[in-house]
C-alpha cells in the first residue's frame, strides 16, 4: 500500500466507532488524514458535544506536523511547555491538541499513511478506539507511548 486508500480509512473510522459503541462510551468524532495532511475522512456521532471534529481533527493535525502521536505530544508539552505552544501559535489554535487521541498510521513497513484524531470520551479511551480503527484495517498505530 502506497497511500491511504479512502477503503482503508472507511474502515478505520467504522471500527473505530463500534469499539466506542461495544465499549459504551460517550458519542465520538473521527478525523483522518492522509500523510500530506489532506483530509480523507470524517464521522461525528448522533450527541457529540460542540466541536469534538475540531478537536479530533487538532489531535491529528498535531500528530502529523510534529511526526508523534499525541500522547507524545502531551508528554513534550508537560516537559517542554513553551515549545508546543510555539508550535501551537505556528500551526495556528485549533490545529494541535496536545493530549491522547491523536495516532499516527503506518503501513505494516513502517511507511507513515496519515494519522487520525479522535475526540468524544476521555483521551485514553479515545486513543483506544483510534488504535482498534488502524488495526482494523490492518494498518499500524503510533500513539506515542
């Protein structure tokens, strides 16, 4: 696989919401885009709170544009705070969100895909409905762990 198909991301993203679902989680947003940051694709749930596909899409923007998921991201920002918020000022406000959810795709050879940003429970369980996706589509995350 060369890119990401817009299959593999449909994919991602269906899985991704079923693990959220399966699990009783709170309605979420998914966000992904291709490695050159072009957006591939979007679902927002039924009863998601105001701007969560803003919030997903800044988990992955970050992801991309530091080359880390956002876990990573988070930890740097704890440790490093006026680094990120450089980075943040630069990228511009709503394009990194610092914390868990954001994950990097890569193909099975490593080769970086895209990344997705998922936004709606808690980070950690976000992050977790990420990864469920990428595998899903037999793919492989990055979280930054």
């Amino acid at each position: 696989m060369i890119d990401l198909s817009l299959e593999a991301a449909r994919t991602l993203v269906g899985a991704a919401l079923r693990t959220a679902r399966e699990r009783g989680l709170k309605p979420m947003a998914v966000v992904v885009y291709d490695a050159r940051g072009a957006l591939k694709c979007v679902e927002v749930e039924d009863g998601t709170s105001l701007r969560r596909a803003e919030i997903a899409s800044g988990k992955a923007n970050g992801a991309l544009a530091l080359g880390l998921g956002s876990r990573a991201i988070q930890t740097r920002a704890e440790a490093q705070p006026y680094f990120v918020s450089a980075v943040a000022h630069v990228a511009g406000p709503a394009a990194l969100v610092p914390v868990a959810g954001g994950v990097l795709i890569r193909s099975q050879e490593g080769r970086l895909l895209g990344a997705v940003g998922i936004s709606g429970d808690t980070s950690d369980n976000d992050e977790i409905c990420a990864v469920a996706g990428i595998e899903a589509a037999k793919l492989v995350a990055e979280t930054g762990a």
